[in-house]
C-alpha cells in the first residue's frame, strides 16, 4: 500500500523553523520575505526587524557591499553561487565577529516578473578562524628570516601579523644581548620594530630603557610565560607609566599579547600584539603568538650569531691589514676598505729593494672569520716572498703553493691576487695577476692607458699555474687603481662597462688621492653583499741627481776604482760621514762579484730619504750565501761584513741576472758598525 505523498509545505516550515543554517527568501528588491528564526546569529532578532527588510537594514555589520554584489549577480545571471565567504559583525551579538558561507539560488519567474533568491548562510567563524590562524602562521614561517639580519627579521615579523592577526604589535630586544642568568626588571629594551607606523604606544622605533615595573613585559620578561593581557581603564599596571601607557587607552586597545622570544631557555626580548578590533584575544590566538615568537626567536639567534661572528671576522680582517700604509720615494698610496661582509679581502703595500714597491690586492673565497684567517696567512706568506725579491711571476707561483696548502677538497679555489710591482728609478712596472680584475691605469693627463696583464688561474685551483706578467714603462703621475670585485656594486654584470666608469672617476690624477677613493665609492656604489677594497697609487720618479749607475770590468783592479767612485759621488751628496762604511759594503760586494759572477759588474749607488742603497749586479744568476768564517779561514767574510755594516741587505734575482744590494740608514751607522773601524780597507778586502 502507497504512503501518502509528503506535503512540501510541511518540508518547508519543518526547515524554516528548525534549520540551524540562516535559510532566507528574497523578492527582487533584496527585502527578505521569510527566514527561520533558529539560524545562529538571527535568534535574538524581532521577525518584523527582518522581514519587510534587506540585509543592511539587520545586519549592518556585515559587509553589504559584497553582498548586494553577489545577490545582483546571481538575478542577472540566473546562475546559482555557492559557499561565498562573507564577514563581518554578528548582528544579534555585535561583540562578536562572524564569518559566513553565503549560497544563493535564483528563484524562477513566476509569471509576474519578479524572481527571488533563496540565501543559505552558514556560520563558519570557527572553522575561518582556525584557517585565519593556520594561514598567519604559513606567512611567518615563508616570510620571516629571508636574511641574516636583526632587524629585516623583525619588521617581517610584524608584517607577517599586522593586520591580519594583530591590529598592532612590537618586537624589543635586550641591549646587551642575552643574558647569562636571570633577568632584572631594570634590564634595558630597544624596540627595532613596530606597526602600524603610527604605533599604538609611546616607544619609538630605537628606544632603548627598560619596561615600567611592574607590567605585564616585565611579569614576562621574569618568568618567560606568554600571556594574555586585558586593557581596561582601571588596569592596576597601568599606573607604573601613565604616559607610556595612556596611549593605549587613547587608540581603544582593549587586548594585549606579551610573548617572551626565547631560544634554548635564554631570553632574546619581547613580542607584543595589541587589538583594538571587535574581538578580543583568545587563548587560541595565545597558541599562534607563541609558534609564531619561537620561529622568529630562532631566526632571530641566528641573525645575531651571525651579526657577533660578522664582527669577530671584520675585526679579525681590520687586524690583519696593514696598520698603515708606508710613505714611499716610488708612490704615494690611498686605499679605501669596506668590510660588508666579513669576508677575505685584503691589500698591502710592500717597500722593496732598490725603492721598489709592490702593490697587492686580493680576494679570498668565502667570508666569517675562516675566510679572514685564511686572508692573513695568505697575506703574511705574499710579503714574506715578496721580501725575498722574487720576479712577479715566481711570487704568484709560490703563493699558489701555500694557497693550495690551505684548500680543502671542496673548494674551487682559495683566493684571487694582483701583483704590481713598479720600479722609480727606471719607471718599469710589472704586473702579474691569479683569477683577479687587472689594475685601472690613468696617465697624468688623465687618458686610461690600456695594458694586457694575462690572466692567470686562481691561487689553490690546482691544474695549470701559468702566471705571466705585463711590463710596461710608466711616466711620473701615473695612477694605479687596484680593486675587488666588491666595488663594481650594480655595475658588477657588465666588468667592461665598471671599469671605464671607474677609469672616468679616477680621470683627474691630479687631485688627492683620498677625494679620488671617496669619489670611487660615491660613484661605484659597492655591493652591500660584499667586501670592496680600492687601493691608489701615483707613481714617482727618482730624481736622476738621486741615483748614480757605473758600469764596471770584472777585474781586481776595479775595487778601488769603485771605491773611489763611490767616495766622489758621497762628497756630490754631502755625504762624507758614509763614506768610510760605504767603502767597506762596496768593496766587499765588487770583489764577490769578480770572484764569483759573470760579465761586466754594475754599481749602483740610491740616495733616498734618509737611506742610502748599494746595488752590485752580476750576470750570474747563483745565489750567493752568507758564511761565518772561523779563524783559520783565509775568506768567508766578504757577506758577513757587509750584513754587520748594512740595516738591510739582500739578493734581488731577475731571469738574466742577480743583484746583491744594501741598506743604511743615514744620521748614524748601526751599532754593528763601530767594531769594524779598525780594519781598513786592505785588511777587508784580504779577509773577504
């Protein structure tokens, strides 16, 4: 037997009166013509104040627009819309927030011309405030900690919760880092960070003082528990700052969230979150304020773990570079340095024999402090074999070897160089470079003179270690620009470009080289990114009265001969006092090299601020060696005499000859000197 067909107004008014889902009717013109009464969020409305009525008119809290939009579009299309997300305030509680799903399904024509809809509401403000959380939480964990720095890590997180969790909120962090015990309460706080720009309390974005005691920031600060704080008028902690605090009352914050950052049990400083919006925090929200403060905490140990090491590293690196550069006779030198990151740069300027110098720059792979160790040993072995007069091409070539030394297995290579070694006497300049830009060099007038140097491997990349150098003679005036990858800054893509752009800036060679560096950097805008280091020289020419040459036979007969060349030229200088020592160094070096080298002898004689050199070069290229003669020896002191009379002495090879040369220091022989005033000149010349 059939059941009875069941009546669909029965249907009708069993869902109408029992549906806990807003079910509404609307006419054409959006009034509503029936509702269930049962819906969550219409219960406590009169039925008159919503039928007859359109939705702004009982419920002005949510967002009309939206939906006047939506219910217009789903007339006009006929198309039913389905589960759109519409906010805004409860209108039968208006302390509440209240999220819906809107569904709206056109009603057919029927037959008078004016269609309906029927709306479906759904309250889903848990479920969107849980989505809300999850999704604040997505935010902080892919936006903050994008870089190693303090306060970049900070304004992310306030981003990241202002103002779609938070209505405001602040990061303060402890002056002096964290601390080795337990926090007082006087303990001093730098906010690095707030939003809104007008935030809603009196500290200022770099104020550094302590919270007022006691309130809610020290009660966190002492016991490292996050907390939910109400702000209301007669809040007792309100009086320990009444200026600090009346800010908050003034902006309408009725909620606070103090959250300890903490890592490893140590206190980094506070996050705050303040709400002056409809709804207050809840215990739900606390949750999200403390994952979101523990990410950003970790993020924040490491940025200052590497801020502390960035400073380690820097202050190691500015230890290992020259203290200050020398005053030469062959260049006057500038340099600039800037140490962004920490990393292995480094430049030298090395007094050499025969007033030589040797300008250096170099890069090293990698930055912190294992990239500045490796810069200062690399740099102390680069001037140790600088100082053993070694051709450019040989210095790079054993540099290389103590490079590889320092490689680990991973590494491409340890470090770029570029050597200049420029010669003011005969105005010769040898450059020589591994893996690095080559120097910048302006004429005095101003014109970049183009030099080829061979690009050499990188120091420590194994394989082929061809390093050739460029030789190329320079007028007085010449600037020299050496320089690191670092200072090409946004011109870095394109080398070729940065190099005439720094060629132009350094275009007036007449003005002071310190203006020349300065403008460098004004113009190059260095890299941030990276360590940039500029080191200018101008070169100098000595005067030709400065320097006597002769050219000698490699015959006994010439010691004298040179001795008393040497003794006319001193008395030209006004130098009489030296002669009686500079005789001894002269003969000594002539008579070794008619006894031991080749070829026609040359004699040099430098006057040079303060000091006077002697160069005696012969065509053999064997090294000579310094003897302690005994005393039944007939010879072996011929060295040992000239280093006891000479402050410095040495031997200076180049591929077809060497050169034996020394120093004095004029104003006063060393103290060495005075137990040879015994011995005259025949007696030296038999025991050497």
């Amino acid at each position: 037997m059939a059941s009875d067909p069941i009546d669909d107004a029965a249907v009708l008014n069993a869902l109408f009166g029992n549906s806990p889902q807003g079910l509404f009717v609307f006419d054409s013109e959006r009034k509503v013509t029936r509702y269930n009464p049962s819906g969550r969020g219409v219960r406590k409305l009169a039925a008159e104040d919503v039928v007859g009525h359109d939705v702004e008119e009982f419920a002005p809290g949510l967002e009309s627009a939206e939906l006047r939009s939506l219910m217009e579009e789903a007339l006009a299309s006929g198309v039913p819309l389905r589960g759109m997300l519409i906010r805004g305030q409860s209108p039968s509680d208006p302390d509440r927030t209240l999220a819906v799903e809107v569904s709206l399904f056109p009603l057919p024509d029927s037959g008078n011309g004016t269609p309906g809809l029927v709306g479906v509401v759904e309250d889903v403000t848990e479920r969107q405030a849980a989505a809300d959380r999850l999704a604040v939480l997505s935010k902080v964990n892919s936006t903050v900690g994008s870089t190693l720095d303090v306060r970049t890590t900070a304004d992310e997180l306030v981003r990241a919760l202002v103002p779609t969790f938070a209505d405001g909120a602040s990061v303060d962090l402890l002056d002096d880092g964290p601390p080795s015990g337990p926090l007082s309460s006087g303990v001093p706080l730098r906010r690095i960070s707030f939003a809104p720009a007008d935030t809603v309390t009196a500290r200022k974005e770099g104020d550094s003082r302590p919270f007022p005691y006691p309130t809610p920031y020290t009660q966190a600060l002492n016991d490292t528990e996050a907390r939910i704080v109400p702000v209301t008028p007669d809040a007792p902690w309100l009086a320990a700052d009444p200026d600090m605090f009346e800010p908050l009352l003034r902006a309408n914050v009725h909620s606070m969230i103090v959250v300890p950052l903490t890592v490893r049990n140590t206190v980094l400083g506070l996050l705050t979150l303040y709400r002056h919006r409809t709804d207050a925090f809840e215990e739900t929200d606390l949750d999200v304020a403390r994952q979101a403060a523990a990410t950003t905490a970790a993020h924040l140990d490491n940025a200052r773990s590497y801020r502390r090491e960035h400073m380690v590293a820097s202050t190691l690196q500015r230890k290992l570079q020259p203290s200050t550069t020398p005053r030469l006779s062959a260049v006057e030198t500038a340099h600039m340095y800037l140490p962004e990151s920490a990393g292995g740069d480094w430049y030298d300027v090395i007094p050499l024999s025969g007033t030589r110098v040797a300008l250096v720059v170099g890069d090293v792979a990698g930055h912190g402090i294992e990239a500045a160790a490796t810069m200062g040993q690399l740099r102390i072995a680069l001037r140790t074999l600088a100082l053993q007069d070694l051709e450019t091409d040989e210095l790079l070539t054993h540099l290389d070897e103590v490079a590889s030394q320092l490689a680990e297995p991973s590494d491409a290579y340890v470090a770029t160089c570029a050597v200049t070694v420029y010669n003011p006497v005969s105005r010769r300049c040898a450059m020589v470079r591994a893996g690095h830009p080559a120097p910048v060099i302006v004429d005095p007038a101003g014109s970049p003179i183009p030099v080829d140097v061979p690009l050499g491997p990188p120091l420590g990349a194994g394989g082929g270690r061809v390093f050739t150098p460029a030789l190329i003679d320079l007028p007085a005036g010449t600037l020299i620009a050496h320089y690191t990858n670092g200072l090409l800054g946004a011109h870095a893509h394109d080398p070729a470009a940065a190099r005439r752009r720094l060629a132009q800036t350094l275009a007036s060679p007449a003005r002071p080289l310190r203006e020349l560096s300065d403008d460098a950097v004004y113009r190059m805008a260095p890299s941030r990114d990276d360590d940039a280091v500029l080191l200018l020289a101008r070169t100098h020419t000595l005067a030709k009265e400065n320097v006597a040459d002769w050219t000698l036979p490699a015959e006994p007969s010439v010691v004298s001969t040179a001795r008393r060349l040497v003794d006319q030229q001193l008395a030209v200088w006004h130098l009489e006092e030296a002669a009686y020592t500079t005789g001894l160094i002269v003969s000594e070096l002539v008579t070794n090299a008619i006894r031991y080298g080749a070829g026609p002898i040359q004699l040099r004689l430098i006057h040079d601020s303060g000091r006077l050199l002697t160069e005696v070069t012969d065509a053999n290229s064997t090294s000579p060696h310094l003897r302690h003669a005994r005393e039944s020896d007939e010879g072996g002191r011929g060295l040992y005499i000239v280093m006891r009379l000479s402050t410095r002495w040495g031997v200076r090879h180049s591929h077809q000859d060497k050169t034996i040369w020394s120093e004095q220091r004029l104003g006063g022989e060393p103290d060495e000197a005075a137990g040879f005033e015994a011995f005259d000149v025949a007696e030296v010349e038999e025991l050497s």
